[in-house]
C-alpha cells in the first residue's frame, strides 16, 4: 500500500511541474497583450510603479527603471538594477530621512543666505520570482521593466531547493545589433534562473542633494549559479531579443563569496598591504588573501588595509630525541580611516607542530600548518568586517587643526552631521588646538575629505583646507 502512495505522490508532482512548467512557458506570451499596454500607459504618463490587476496574472507590480550609457548593454542593466530596487522599496518599505535648513554661506567676505536640503534613503529586501518583462528607450534613456504578480509568486513557491531545474526568460535591446543583444539576453535569462530559484538580496543607499547631485551604491546579491542550460526559444519582437531557457541552479559558493564580492564593490574594491620582514610569511599571505578573492597591494599608501604579522616560535625537546616546534601567527589589522584595530586573530600553536631533525623543515612545516590553521579565522573575521561595514558604516576620524574658535569646532561638527550618508558624530577632548571627531560614516571614507570641503561652503568655516598627513585618515586645518 505504501509504495503505491508513494508511486502515486511520485507521479503527481511530475505532472504538476510538467503542468507548471507548461504554464511557465506560456507566461509571458499571455501577459504580453495587457502588460505591454499597461507599460505603454505608464510611460506616457511618466509613471514609473504601478500596481495592476491582470486577468492572466491577478494582482501584478510593475516597477520601470532608467538608465544612461554609451554602451546599450550598461544603459541596460542600470535600468535593470533601478526597476528592481523600485521593485523591492515598493514590497518591502523605504527608510527615507530628510534634512532641511537654512544656513549662511561665504562669497569672499559676502555672507549668502542658502537653502539646502538632503534626502536619504536605504532599502533592503529579498524578491523571488520577479521577472524581465521587456527593455527600450524612452525620452533618451534606457528603460527596463522587471514585474511581480500573484503568479510568479505562486510559481516561486514550486520552486523548492531540490526542484533544481528552472525557465527563466532574457531581453536586449537590438539597438547594438543581433549578436550583441543575444549576449545581454541570454546572461539576463541566466542572471534571471538564478534569482527566481534563490530570491535576489538588495542593499540600497541613495542620496540625493539638492535635488542636483545623485549618488547611489547599489547591492545586488543573488543566491546560486547556473552549472547547465539549454536554450528554448529564442526571438526577435519589436526592437528587443528575447530567450527563453532550461537552467540547472545550484546553491551558492560557500561562506557567502557572492555576497562579499558584491559588497568589495560598493567598497570601492579594497586592497590590503602586508607588512612583514619575512619573505615567506608576505608570500604565503599574499596567497591565502588572493584564494579567499581579497585584493593584495604593493603600495602601503595606496591601500586601505594594513596587514601586520607577529610571528613566535617555541622549540622543546619531543621524544626520540629530535626537536619540536610550534609557531604562531598573530595577524593585526588597521584601516587607514580609523585609529582603531580592525581584526585581532591568531592561529593555535598546537596545529602548528612539527618533530624534525632539520631545522630547516621543522621551520617550514610548522609556518605551513600555522597559516593553514589561520586562514579561515582571518578570511571569516575580514569578511564579517566587510558586511559590518557596509551595513553599519566605518569608523573614520577626521582631526581639526590650527581653529581659532570654539565655534569652529561646533560649525565643523554641524558639517560632518549635514552630510547624507553620516550616522554618527562624537568630538573627542580637544588637546592644543586640535579636535578629533570620530564619523560613522556609511558612504564611501575616500571620497569624505571631499565631501567635508564641498559642504564647508554652508557654513562659517571660511579658509578651511585639506592637510595631507600620512598618520590619520582625514585631517583638516586653517
């Protein structure tokens, strides 16, 4: 009786995801009709979010990004990547905050009276299912339309993580030519698979001055990879390509390599530098950074992150009359933005041992089995700074020198809690005229020197200028 049950259940869910997979690929020519009118409508009404109610689909969104490039490919998945933050803001919530005030500003010895006002916003969430409808051009820029609708949802939930095999649809724009348009189409559809069988993670921050300036770091994670595909069908309509494929997903590269990759980009990619007065040590760092994907710098100024190694060694007497030995590594790490330690770790000295006749192998095999025995303490601990930091912020200091007045201080600090992407701001005790601030700051910490001079300009900080210094990360004077 059970193992009719069981062929029964077997033969079921086989014609239910035959049936699904069926419908799947009727998906998008029974939506084209409506949703292609419907977008029409959105555009000419420069209406860029939109919910519907589709006969085919039921309840649907319709998020429209914008892009612009020179190259269509770009343009395109700028458009893309806006939809879908759209997409996950409209699902999931926006966190905005707003700044607004008047403030004096300086012309020579002219005071000004200024209006400034600041938007920020943040957006996370996860989308599954959520599918490229169509792309093209609109008032010169590149539009791209991602939907979500009752169906897709419904599908998603058919999708379990044993159910591997998943039809994802791609479109190009044909303004770079056929074979162009195929190439985007086709790593769309890919892109695509991969995130209807894991769900997409979004980290967004947006700033917007003025009204003027636009700044936006943008995350976009998917959970798995594509291992096979086949391609269905494939077709030119209008002026895109479209093309429909089976793909095989497999779960994601361990430990989150996806994720991390992702966010070293919005970090502006980086590097490390190693300071050590062993060249074995500097070349079994140097590997141990680039297997785990960690850029390696030649230049101590030109990267962000110092790495410094403390190596001991301890010998004693091991039986047979032959020498053990144990080494340890202990691994500081230091950002050239803050005068805090990033990472303090160490490897355990009793994974390090080696019983040997020559010192020559004792001091090899044991350097050996201690780096072994650090790299995923070191690879885990720079990693988990890597997301602390892009979701909570950096700490920076920033070091005013040479103020004439208290007021300078306070009127520095006010400029440091004006600008979009700070979270925090702590004056420490000022010593000989010299204040140290210490900035949460979520944006980029290269680019906050020059953020400071620009905003400089709102308040009473006339003759304010840049100091370069090799000891502290940002330092700024009269």
């Amino acid at each position: 009786g059970k193992s009719l049950a069981d062929g029964l259940t077997a033969e079921f869910r086989m014609k239910r995801w035959a049936l699904t997979l069926a419908a799947l690929l009727m998906l998008p020519a029974l939506a084209n009709a409506s949703l292609e009118k419907t977008v029409s409508t959105m555009l000419a009404n420069n209406q860029y979010m939109g919910m519907v109610n589709d006969n085919e689909l039921g309840r649907t969104v319709i998020a429209i990004g914008l892009g612009m490039h020179r190259k269509a490919s770009v343009a395109q998945e700028i458009a893309r990547q806006d939809a879908m933050k759209s997409l996950t803001a409209y699902l999931k919530g926006e966190r905005i905050s707003s700044v607004e005030r008047a403030s004096q500003s300086w012309k020579g010895d002219t005071v000004l009276e200024e209006y400034y006002t600041s938007l920020t916003s943040n957006v996370e969430g996860t989308l599954k299912a959520a599918w490229n409808f169509n792309t093209g051009e609109h008032d010169g820029m590149t539009y791209n339309v991602m939907v979500i609708s009752e169906r897709s949802r419904d599908f998603s939930e058919l999708f379990e993580k044993h159910d591997s095999i998943v039809e994802a649809r791609g479109v190009a724009s044909l303004s770079s030519g056929v074979e162009a348009a195929r190439t985007t189409a086709l790593n769309n559809a890919l892109r695509s698979a991969v995130e209807q069988y894991g769900g997409v993670q979004m980290a967004s921050k947006t700033t917007i001055e003025n009204a003027e300036a636009l700044r936006a770091k943008l995350s976009t994670v998917s959970s798995g990879h594509v291992q096979r595909y086949t391609v269905i069908k494939e077709y030119q309509e209008g002026n895109n390509y479209f093309i429909i494929i089976s793909a095989e997903v497999s779960d994601s590269p361990p430990d989150g390599q996806q994720q991390i990759l992702a966010i070293q980009e919005n970090m502006g990619r980086p590097s490390f530098a190693i300071q050590t007065d062993r060249p074995e040590v500097d070349r079994l760092m140097r590997e141990l950074l680039a297997t785990s994907g960690f850029e390696v710098s030649s230049s101590p100024n030109s990267a962000r992150y110092t790495i410094k190694t403390d190596i001991s060694k301890y010998e004693y007497k091991a039986m047979g009359g032959m020498t053990g030995l144990q080494t340890t590594i202990k691994v500081r790490i230091t950002d050239r933005f803050s005068s805090d330690d990033l990472i303090n770790v160490s490897s355990d000295p009793n994974n390090s041992v080696e019983i040997s006749d020559s010192a020559t192998i004792r001091e090899q095999n044991s350097l050996s089995y201690a780096m072994e025995d650090l790299q995923p303490k070191l690879t885990s601990a720079i990693k988990k700074q890597f997301i602390s930091q892009f979701n909570n912020g950096s700490k920076i200091q920033v070091t005013l020198k040479n103020f004439d007045r208290m007021r300078d201080v306070d009127e520095l600090r006010a400029c440091l809690e004006s600008l979009p992407l700070t979270k925090s701001v702590s004056v420490q005790p000022i010593q000989n005229r010299s204040a140290n601030y210490e900035v949460i700051y979520l944006g980029d910490p290269a680019s906050l020197q020059l953020d400071i001079l620009k905003h400089s300009r709102s308040f009473s900080l006339r003759g304010l200028k840049a100091k370069n210094t090799d000891t502290k990360a940002v330092v700024l004077s009269f």
